[in-house]
C-alpha cells in the first residue's frame, strides 16, 4: 500500500512539474515574438486559448503576429 502511495505520488508530481501556467506561456510566446518567430509565438498564444486563458493582450498579441507574417485574413476565425 506505501509503494502505491509513493507511485501515485511521483507520477502526479511529474504532471505538475511539466505543465505549464499561462504566466509562462505566455512570457514564451514573447520570447519567441521578439525573435522574430512568429508561427512560433502564434502556437503558443493558440495553445493559451485552448487552455481558455483569454484577455485583450492575449487577442492583441495574436494579431501582431498574424500581421507581421502578412496574413491578416487569418483573424477571421477568431472573430
């Protein structure tokens, strides 16, 4: 029974040391924009929105990226 207890215990700290918080993501996906990464930063800030993490700097990071890489046509979906 303490063997099962340990085993549960590591793998549930395993999933919560390599989940990531919206804190995070995001400060990658900036990263990333700065780098001139585009697609990149754009799978991150989508991957947010999956999570259901929204906020206008969210929406209006998305929409730099989509016009730096030219493809405004893009937006429509999200609106």
């Amino acid at each position: 029974m303490k063997r099962a207890s340990i085993i549960l215990y590591l793998f549930f700290f395993c999933i919560a040391s390599f989940s990531q918080s919206p804190k995070t993501l995001f400060s990658k996906a900036e990263k990333l924009y700065k780098e001139d990464k585009f697609k990149d930063a754009i799978e991150v800030y989508e991957s947010l929105l999956k999570q259901k993490f929204v906020g206008t700097a969210l929406f209006y990071n998305i929409g730099n990226c989509y016009f730096k890489l030219e493809e405004l046509k893009t937006l429509r979906k999200f609106g």
